[in-house]
C-alpha cells in the first residue's frame, strides 16, 4: 500500500500544477482546467478506493498533463514528476 500512496502523493502534486492560473489547455485533451482537474480528481478517488485505472497516458509523451506543461512553462517540473510516476505506476500495475 505504500507504493499506492506514493501514486496518490505523485497524482497531487499533477493535481496542483495542472490547478494553477494560466495554464494553457489548447494542445491537451483537456477541454479546460476544471475538466483536468475533475478527470485527476476521480483518478484519484478510484486509486484511494483500491482501483488501479489505467492511466500512464496521462503522463505519456505528448500526454495531456506534457501538453499542459511544456505550454505552460512548467515543463521540467513535469519531467521530473513524470519519472517518478512511471516508476511507483509500474510497481502498483505489477501488484495488482
């Protein structure tokens, strides 16, 4: 369970960067932020009740949390965040 909330932990912190004033959604899948925010919100909902959704697409390349960031500025916070998605998202997938 320890990894799981690490997940969680991982997909706040998404959470938050896609919640900020400004960001642009144009490029993303996203029709706005309140639509982000709603889709990470259940994603999150979904792991805490012990689902593990299939999700990496939103951390994939050209993914729309990537697409959100790099128009955005916040690009290289993504990156970071992206490499420890990946990697708590592989260890749970694997569990599960």
């Amino acid at each position: 369970m320890k990894d799981l909330q690490k997940l969680i932990a991982i997909l706040n912190e998404a959470r938050i960067l896609i919640a900020r004033d400004g960001n642009d959604f144009l490029w993303s899948s996203w029709i706005d932020q309140e639509h982000a925010v709603s889709e990470i919100d259940s994603v999150i909902a979904s792991l805490e009740n012990g689902f593990v959704p299939e999700i990496g697409v939103l951390f994939a390349p050209t993914g729309p949390i990537q697409e959100v960031s790099l128009s955005s500025g916040w690009g290289d916070e993504f990156l970071e965040l992206a490499e420890r998605f990946d990697k708590e998202y592989t260890i749970v997938r694997n569990r599960s």
